[in-house]
C-alpha cells in the first residue's frame, strides 16, 4: 500500500518541488495546505499516515498543526523547515513530530526521514493500544474481584465458588465476566 500524505508549506514553489519528490519517491500526495488549520482539517478529512509541515505558515503554524495532528492520533509528523535553532527542534518534539528535517533538504536526507517518521508513530500507536488493552483488562480483574467480594460477602460463596459462578453466568448470557461482575455489584444479579 502506497503512503498517503499530506503537505502543509506556504511556499507554493517549494511544496510544488516537495509534491514532485514525494511522487517520484513512490508516494501518495493526497492533500497540499498553505496554512496549519488547513493541514489539520486536511489530515482529518483525508486521512493520511504522515503530514509534513513547514513551521512558518501563516495562520496556525505548523508546531500547533502538529500538536493537534499527533494530539488527536491522526499522521505521523514530520517538520520540514528552513530554522534548525535547538529550540524549535524541541518544540516541535514536544509538539509529537516524529522526525525534523532542514530546508533545503537533499532527496537523499528524505526519505529516511518520513520512513523514520512512519515507524516511530506505528511503535507509538501499537504502545497505545498495548496500554489500552492492560487498562481494560485490569479493570476487567476490579470488577471481577468486586464482585467475587459480593458473592462472598452477601452470599457465602467461597472464592472458587464465586468466580465459577460469574464464569458460567457469563457464558450461558453470551456476556462478558466483567458485564456479568458489574451487574453483581449493581445486585442485578445474585445466585
């Protein structure tokens, strides 16, 4: 599958030169911005994997297109401008871009950086994912151990009998332990 992205440079000769460079390299550009609030509506209405932004654009400019852009899970981020001051490269790190790259850029310095740009958002998002599904599992075990307290407590179940209990209840509803849990502790459900 072709990567999709999405240009944001105020510079209509300079992202001319970026779109036919990208095209070249083999990517999709899906959508061009001369501004960050463009970029940003861009992103979410076309959704790409990656938006390379220019830092100076007027407008929003491209560290509050990438905040918002990596802010919202969108793209990768990759900066690409003619300022390589220590402070903007921070800032546009603490704006959740994933690589920087200083106009004017060979095509040899490119591609390196969007493939870099792609693989640290992809790490990021499975990182994501990995901490969502630990949160709900540990939640699942809250309810779970709540409810176990319950049937124990109110019911004189023992703790084998209770989680049996929860287990079968949930397999003969076709629900989850944690549903069939909740509902013991809300005393919608008892033996």
């Amino acid at each position: 599958m072709t990567t999709r992205i999405v240009i944001a440079e105020d510079e209509a000769i300079i992202r001319l030169d970026l779109k036919e460079t990208l095209i070249d390299e083999g990517y999709d550009v899906v959508g061009e911005a001369g501004r960050g609030d463009q970029a940003v509506e861009l992103v979410r209405e076309l959704e790409p994997q990656l938006a390379i932004l220019d830092i100076k654009m007027p407008g929003m400019d491209g560290l509050a297109a990438a905040e918002v852009i990596t802010g919202e899970n969108l793209a990768a981020v990759l900066i690409l401008t003619a300022f390589s001051q220590r402070e903007l490269i921070e800032q546009a790190r603490d704006a959740g871009a994933m690589a920087y790259l200083v106009k004017p850029f060979q095509r040899s310095e490119l591609v390196p950086a969007i493939e870099l740009a792609l693989g640290r958002f992809q790490e990021l998002r499975a990182l994501q994912e990995k901490a969502t599904d630990l949160e709900d599992r540990l939640e699942s075990r809250k309810s779970i151990d709540r409810a176990k307290g319950v049937l124990m407590d109110q019911h004189g179940l023992s703790e084998n009998d209770a989680f049996s209990f929860l287990q079968k209840t949930a397999m003969s509803a076709r629900s989850t332990m944690r549903a069939i849990a909740d509902d013991v502790v809300a005393g919608e459900i008892s033996p």
